[in-house]
C-alpha cells in the first residue's frame, strides 16, 4: 500500500513537471512581431548592406520588403556559411544563430504580425 502511494506522488509530480514545462514552452512561443522582434535582428545583422543610406543592395528595411522576400531571405541564412549566397554575405555580419533563425520562422508561421 506504501508502495502505491509513493507511486502516486511520484506521478503527480511529473505530472506537475510535464504541465509547467508545457506551459513555458507556450509562453516562449508567444507571438513574433515584425518592430519588436524581427526588425532589431535585421538591424543588428543585415545593414549596412540591406538598409537605406548606405545599403546598396535589395532593401530589407521594411514590413513588406520582409514579407514580400520571406522566403528568399530564410532559404540565405540556413545556407551552410560557405555558400556563396549565405546571407549575412561573407559572415561579414556575426550569422544568424538557430533560435534566431527560429524567430524569423515563427513570424511567418504566425502569419506576419506586424
Ligand atoms: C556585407 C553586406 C551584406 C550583409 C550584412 C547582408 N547582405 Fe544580403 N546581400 C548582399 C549582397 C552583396 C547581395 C547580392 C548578391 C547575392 O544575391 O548574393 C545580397 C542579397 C541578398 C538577398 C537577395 C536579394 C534579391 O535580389 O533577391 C537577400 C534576400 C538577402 N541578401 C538577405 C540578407 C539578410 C536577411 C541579411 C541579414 C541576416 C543580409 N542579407 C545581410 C550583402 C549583404
């Protein structure tokens, strides 16, 4: 009988640790947006080339200059780096690390909150 209930604690409790973990992972999914999450990461790792000013390249500056090319720009950062269409060109800019990459995917999964 002490056995079972040991057993039933112990369940209740990955039980419990199931749920939080659940929960958190929820949580870190939460909505993308273009100003708050995309645009820093853009700013950090695709100008001076992509941006006005200086960028001489396609503009990636704006909403839909981003959602337009979505595709173009996450097939270029999950190139291996070598690949001479690996974007940020040459590694000139630190590359996209996977939970970045992560962010940008999410965003149009989520269906390019703004
Ligand atoms: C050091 C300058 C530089 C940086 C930084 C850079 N790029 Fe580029 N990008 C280029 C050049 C040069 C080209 C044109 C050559 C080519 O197509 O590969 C280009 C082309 C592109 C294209 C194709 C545009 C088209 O005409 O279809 C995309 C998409 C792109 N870059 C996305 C990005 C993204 C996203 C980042 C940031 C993570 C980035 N680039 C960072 C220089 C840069």
């Amino acid at each position: 009988m002490k056995l079972l209930g040991v057993l039933f604690a112990f369940t209740f409790v990955l039980t419990l640790a199931f749920c939080t973990t659940k929960q958190k992972a929820i949580k870190e999914k939460k909505n993308v947006t273009f100003e708050k999450d995309v645009l820093p990461i853009l700013k950090d790792r695709c100008t001076p080339c992509h941006f006005p000013e200086t960028g001489k390249k396609k503009m990636l500056d704006t909403y839909q200059a981003n959602k337009d090319n979505i595709d173009e720009i996450l097939k270029r950062i999950q190139l291996p780096k070598e690949d001479p269409l690996y974007m940020p060109f040459k590694s000139k800019k630190t590359p996209l690390n996977d939970s970045l990459i992560e962010v940008i995917k999410n965003w149009k999964l989520q269906g390019f909150i703004p």
